[in-house]
C-alpha cells in the first residue's frame, strides 16, 4: 500500500491544480464582461453622457457591490455636475468598505475642493498620505489647496516633501518656480511705441515709458515716467527736448469677483495731455464672462485755450478653453454727436497664461494708446481701422515676460484722402 502513496498524492495534487485552474478561468470569464461594462460606463461618462454612465454602474454593482471603481465613477460624475452630496455618500460608502481605497481618496478630495470646502479637502489630504506618505497626486493637490486657501508658509512645506520625494518631479519644480514668482512683489518694466506714417508729411512719433510696479495683497500699483518724441518731416515738432509725462495706475481689489481700474497722469510738456484721468468697474460672472464700464478724461493746455475732452467706455470679455475674448468701445461725445471706436481682440492661451499669440482688430483711435497721449490727438477720424498681431512669452526662469506687438493701419484724415500707419510696440517686464 505504500508503494502506491507518492502516485495516489500526486493524483490528489493533479486534480487540485486543475481544480485551481477551472477557478481561475472561471473568475476571468465572470470578471471580463464587468471589465469591458465598466469601461464602456468611463467613456460614456467622459463624453458627457453621465446618467448612462450611471445606469451600467449600477448594474455592474447589483451583480458585484464590492466593484468599488464602478461606485468611485458614480461619486465623480455626481460631483462633475455639482451634485456634491450625491457624490459624497458613493465615495464614503467606498471609504467605509475600503478604506485605504486610493482612487476613492483621490475623488472625494476634488469634490470637496469643488464643492468650496477646502478643509475638508485638506482633511481627506492628510487622510490620504496616512496610508500612502509618498504618493505624489496627493501632495500636488494638498499644496494647490493649500495655495487656495492662502496657506503659502505650508505649501512651500508640502512643495519641498514632494521634491524631497521625487527631485525631478516635473510638476513640483514648476510650483516651487510659481512660489517664488509670487513672492516677489515689484516688476521693472520697459515699453517703447513707435507710429510712422507719410501723407500728408512724414510723421514719426516715440514714446518709450519707464515703469515700476508693486503688488499688494489688495492689488497692484504702478507709477510710469512716459517720454515722447514727435518728430514732423525730419524736425522735432516743437523742439528738441523730449517731452516727459508722470502717471499712476492701480488696480485695486474690490471683491473676490470685482475690481477698479484707476489711473492720473499729469506733463507740463506740450506734447502730453496736461492732465489724465480714467476710472472703470470690471466684473465677474458666470460662464468665465467680464464686462466693465468707465470714463477716461484728457485735458490739453494749448495756445488756444484749454481743451477737455471726455471718453465713455465699456467692455465684455469671455473665456474660452484656451481663447480670450474681448470687444470694447469708446464713446466720446461732441456737440450734438457721439464718436465711436471699436476694438476686438483675441488671444490664444498656448503654454500658460503668460504665452500667448493674439489679434486686434478696430476702427478710430484708443485713448489709452501712445497716439490718445499727444496734444494733437483727433477723437474724431473720420474712418479708419487696423489690425495688430501681437506674441507674449517669458524668459529666465520666467522672471523676464516680452510683448511684441505690430501693427498696419489706415485712416481717413481728410475726406477721401487716406495714410497708411505702421505701429510697433515691444514691451519687457522683469520680475525683482
């Protein structure tokens, strides 16, 4: 009998093995068409069909209620259409059947970022790294939220224990890059504006504005020195000093959804307004729009007296994926009529925010451009438009932001008699 031991074991230990295998295999049929339901949920849920999503969830839950990526697509696609406490429920009865689900850690702390708890965001952070200290996606989002909430001291700590982790994380380097940006708080900037035109004389006009700009924590201030040279058939029009003027903006925080643009400039030089002023009210709303609504007011001291002139004007702005736009006008009365210019302009978000490729395109002259600053400036063309291409990007380690701008106009100055304007700008601005 014990000659026959070691084959019948080994008989016992066939049939298991296939027993094994015939489990096996059955478990990978059954789990196969969950699988690819499950898959086909995602894509219908990403492509914007979210209830269908659902329904294949649920489904996939009646047969297996421990399919715990099936309940985690739930609890997203409730958040994603703002229905925060729906999804909250799905992803805690995740977290209460697993609790060191990691998917699920990861969605609940967008919904509560979303939702505008962010700490209760933070909280779910921390719940996160108690199980998994050294997973990235978690610190990316507890600095953003950190950030958002004005905790820059412990989001320059999260920063350095994501690099500390990873050194080469790609990610992690461009937000410490973005902390110390944000820290520094004045920028030297250098603009120069050339015009040149041919008929009925040649004209050729400079202006080249020096500026030094602070932000604050309720918004930004910046004071310019402006320097124009306006010269007329090879001679300087009316010497050959160059005229100076002094201005200030600021842009000050009203609310988290408004804002005010203000602006004085003043130049004892004839070739500047003595006097200019502006003011506007931006505002926020939904649907990523802005509309604003202001004046701008200029006075010239000349030879014939004083001459005031008063500008109406207003703004709508959208974003759109990576596109902004922005239509303006401006609307300066005169005796009994009114006259109006209109710009739009588009630009093309490419990398980020600070690079980017636009269009302009208008009819009449802006008051906020280097030709509304001369004493000669005409408010009152008789027809005119142009259209400028301009391309903003940065350079060293993104402290040095450049703007090209170039520009072909043409403008009626007579009744039927027209120039061509050639205008280029370029305009740098260094982070201190």
């Amino acid at each position: 009998m014990a000659k026959y031991l070691p084959l019948t074991i080994s008989l016992c230990l066939l049939l298991l093995c296939s027993h094994l295998l015939s489990a096996q295999e059955i478990d990978s049929l059954q789990s196969r068409p969950v699988t690819l339901e499950f898959r086909k949920a995602q894509q219908l849920a990403f492509n914007g069909e979210k209830e269908e999503a659902r329904k294949i969830c649920y489904k996939i839950l009646e047969e297996d209620p421990n399919y715990h990526d099936a309940r985690i697509l739930i609890g997203r696609t409730h958040a994603w259409e703002k229905s925060y406490e729906k999804g909250r429920k799905e992803l805690q009865l995740v977290l209460e059947n697993d609790y060191d689900n990691k998917d699920a850690i990861l969605a609940i702390i967008d919904l509560e970022k979303w939702a505008g708890d962010l700490s209760q965001a933070l909280f779910y952070c921390d719940y996160g790294q108690s199980f998994y200290p050294r997973e990235e996606d978690i610190l990316l989002k507890k600095i953003k939220i950190q950030q958002e909430k004005g905790l820059e001291a412990k989001s320059l700590q999260t920063i350095n224990e994501l690099l500390e982790i990873n050194p080469g994380s790609e990610e992690g380097i461009k937000l410490f890059k973005a902390y110390k940006s944000a820290k520094r708080k004045y920028s030297l900037i250098l603009k120069h504006d050339f015009e040149h035109f041919e008929e009925p004389y040649v004209r050729r006009w400079h202006v080249t504005s020096v500026q030094l700009q602070r932000r604050n924590s309720w918004g930004s201030l910046t004071g310019k020195v402006n320097f124009g040279d306006l010269v007329k058939d090879g001679e300087a029009l009316w010497s050959n000093e160059i005229s100076k003027q002094f201005e200030i903006d600021a842009y000050p925080r009203v609310s988290a959804t408004n804002y005010l643009y203000l602006n004085y400039g003043y130049s004892a030089d004839d070739l500047f307004p003595e006097h200019r002023a502006g003011a506007e009210f931006y505002q926020k709303l939904p649907a990523k729009f802005e509309v604003s609504a202001g004046a701008r007011f200029l006075r010239f001291d000349g030879s014939s007296g004083h001459k005031n002139v008063y500008i109406y004007t207003g703004s709508v702005g959208k974003y759109y994926r990576n596109y902004w736009f922005s239509l303006r006008g401006y609307f300066t009365p005169k005796d009994s009529d009114v006259s109006r210019s209109v710009f739009l302009i588009t630009r093309r978000y490419l990398r980020d925010a600070k690079q980017y490729i636009g269009l302009e395109l208008g009819t009449g002259t802006s008051p906020d451009e280097a030709r509304g600053n001369v004493s000669n400036f005409d408010t009152y063309k008789y027809d005119s438009w142009k259209v400028r291409l301009a391309y903003q990007d940065q350079l060293i380690d993104k402290r040095l932001t450049y703007l090209l701008r170039a520009g072909y106009e043409k403008e009626e100055y007579q009744v039927d008699e027209k120039r061509r304007i050639v205008t280029l700008s370029i305009k740098l601005s260094y982070q201190l």
